[in-house]
C-alpha cells in the first residue's frame, strides 16, 4: 500500500484515509513468500532469570532462585535444569 506510512498507524483519521483511498482498489496484489531460519532462543542462566521474574512479576532474586529450586528438586523433579550462573573458563 504506496498510502500507508511506514510506522505504525496510530490515530483513527490516518488509518481511515489509507483505507479511503485504497477502497475500490481492482488492481494487482503481489505477494512474496520468504523461507527464513531462525536459531532458538538461548536458554535462560540463573541471573537472566532473576532479571526476567523481577521485571515481568516483580519477584526478587531469592524468589526466583527458590521457585526454581523447588521446580528442580520439588515433588514434580526435574522439570527444569539445575539453575546455574553461567561461567565462562579461559
């Protein structure tokens, strides 16, 4: 759509001239397929973690280290990996 602007739409008027001008439309569409890869995320070391609870749920550190714990070694067992700082050896 050669109307619509580049970032987002974000007030009501704009939004309905682009459809304003592109109703009754008869030409061409085009559409383009791409196949892209992408690698999984990285899996979460214990201070990521603690970073990701404290802002997503507002938990402290010792919290999240206590949930995971429980998830590791609780009556479930082993749903997660033992949580560990990540360490670098060089």
């Amino acid at each position: 759509m050669r109307h619509a602007s580049k970032e987002r739409i974000t007030r009501r008027d704009e939004a309905e001239a682009i459809a304003a001008a592109a109703d009754g439309f008869q030409g061409p569409l085009t559409v383009r397929v791409e196949e892209k890869r992408q690698a999984p995320p990285r899996l979460h070391d214990l201070p990521s973690l603690q970073k990701l609870c404290g802002s997503r749920f507002g938990w402290p550190a010792a919290r999240t280290l206590k949930v995971a714990q429980e998830l590791y070694h609780g009556q479930g067992k082993k749903v997660i990996t033992y949580p560990r700082a990540e360490t670098c050896s060089g």
